[in-house]
C-alpha cells in the first residue's frame, strides 16, 4: 500500500515536470520566433528609413521604447491570466 502511494506520487510528480517543461519549450520557441520576426520587420523598416536620410537610421525615441516595454508588460499579464482558472 505505502509502494503504491510512493509511485502515484513520484508519477504526478512526473507528469507536472513533464508539462511544464513542455510549457517552457513552447514559449521559448514562440518567443525566438516572435524575436527574430521583430527583429526582421524593425531592421527592414530601419533599412528603408535610412535610406531615405543618407544612410543612417533615425535613433529609437526614449518614449517609443517606454511604450513598446508596457506593451510588453500587459503581454506577460495577459499570458499569465491564460493559466488562472475562469471566473463564474
């Protein structure tokens, strides 16, 4: 009986590392693909600005970049919300 309970035990033990590791990898995966997409789509745009200015780009606003990490940061709370469970 205890052998039993040891090995359901040490099985959801397995399971739960099991899921979050597969959690883990699919979000590092999006993310490397949503980085290197952003990074594509920003150098091509800075691509074209500077040579529209003689062949440098426009430097990054500090605001931009203020706006751009609170987007990021309702991203991350939006995702986090994903795994709470519904409100009734």
């Amino acid at each position: 009986m205890i052998v039993e309970e040891k090995m359901s035990l040490s099985n959801n033990d397995e399971n739960s590392i099991s899921w979050k590791n597969q959690n883990y990898l699919k979000g590092t995966v999006l993310g490397l693909v949503a980085g290197v997409v952003g990074a594509y789509l920003y150098n091509r745009a800075a691509e074209e600005d500077a040579d529209r200015n003689g062949g440098k780009p426009a430097p990054v606003q500090t605001g931009q970049l203020i706006a751009l990490g609170l987007t990021a940061l309702g991203l991350l709370r939006q995702i986090t919300e994903l795994g709470k469970p519904k409100k009734k």
